[in-house]
C-alpha cells in the first residue's frame, strides 16, 4: 500500500444529498470496517444543545453553514481515524470540499430526486425541504450541487436500489480496491 497515500486518505467521508442514506450506510460500514463513525449534524446538534432544524430557525442557514466549517477544520487536523458522514449542503463550500479531500477518502452516495422524495416524504427534520413543492426542490437543489459532489469524490455509489446494508458490502469491496 502507498504510504503517502495512506496517510492523506486516512479518514473515510460520506457525501451525497439528503435522505442518501449517509448516517445509516455510515453505521454499517462503521460495524464492517471497525472503524468508529461520526455525524457532522449530530456533532453540531450535540455542542450546540439544539436541532438542525432549530439553528435554522433561530440562528440563520448562514451560522448553521460557518458551524460545519469549522468543524471540518477542526476534524481534518485530528490524528485518528474515523468514517464521518456530512450534511447534504456539506460540499456546497468550496472549502469545505478542500477540507473533506484533506480528510480522506470522499466517497459520493448518488440518490435520485425521487428516491430522495420517497424516502423523505412528511420528514419535518430538514428545513430546506418544508415548501410547497419538495420534489421540485429537491430536483434545482439536487441539479445545483451535483458539480460539487462529484467533483469532490474519489468514489460514487449510485443507491437508489440499494439497501445500507448492500451500499456497505459494496464500499469495503471498493475500499479494499483502492489500497
Ligand atoms: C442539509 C442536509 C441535512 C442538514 C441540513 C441541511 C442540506 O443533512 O445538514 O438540514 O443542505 O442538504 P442530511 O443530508 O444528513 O439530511
């Protein structure tokens, strides 16, 4: 194994739009790999004492956006190793998208707009998604990010018709590939 390359790819990084199943394909890859698992949202909600959807509401999209950033460079000058999974707006910043290849290996989990509108439907956590049309805004929001995603991932997994459980079985193949 490259070393140099070992040490810059030392973390594992989940991206990819809400409702792609981050949080739980981190869970399973976490128990897979013996490797412990974080969430960027629930850090924040964790220091902060409030929800996401609160600190929306109460403090600005603007603060909520400075708070993951300043997580991520906190996160990226940590020595140990962990599998992280970030907010779906996570790789909208451009430095954030610096930080998170600083981090590791950014692996992109691809969703559909209707996958997404599916699996979300009558979900009240996620502030960007309480208008009038979710499906269309997750179809512009989805369409404006997919540059960053992609641009920022050494790996993409297309979800859609796959459960965590098999979206972590395929990582560690495609993990152990890339060693
Ligand atoms: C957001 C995604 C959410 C959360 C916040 C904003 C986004 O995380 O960070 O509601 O901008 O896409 P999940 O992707 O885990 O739902």
């Amino acid at each position: 194994m490259n070393k140099n390359k070992t040490d810059r790819k030392q973390n594992i990084l989940l991206i990819g739009f809400m409702g792609a199943g981050k949080t739980s394909v981190g869970l399973k890859l976490s128990w897979k790999l013996r490797i412990p698992v974080e969430d960027t949202d629930k850090l924040i909600e964790k220091r902060t004492g409030k929800a996401i959807s609160e600190i929306f509401r109460t403090e600005g999209e603007e603060a909520f956006r400075e708070m993951e950033t300043n997580l991520l460079r906190e996160i990226s000058k940590r020595p140990y190793r962990r599998i992280l999974s970030v907010g779906g707006g996570t790789p909208v910043r451009e430095e954030n998208r610096k930080l998170l290849r600083r981090c590791g290996t950014v692996i992109y989990l691809r969703v559909r707009p209707e996958t997404v509108y599916a699996r979300l439907k009558g979900d009240k956590s996620r502030p960007l998604l309480q208008g009038d049309d979710p499906l269309g805004t997750i179809q512009r929001l989805m369409e404006s990010r997919k540059e960053a995603y992609e641009s920022c991932a050494d790996v993409i997994l297309d979800v859609d018709e796959l459960s965590a459980e098999e979206c972590a079985t395929r990582l560690v193949g495609i993990l152990e590939e890339e060693k």
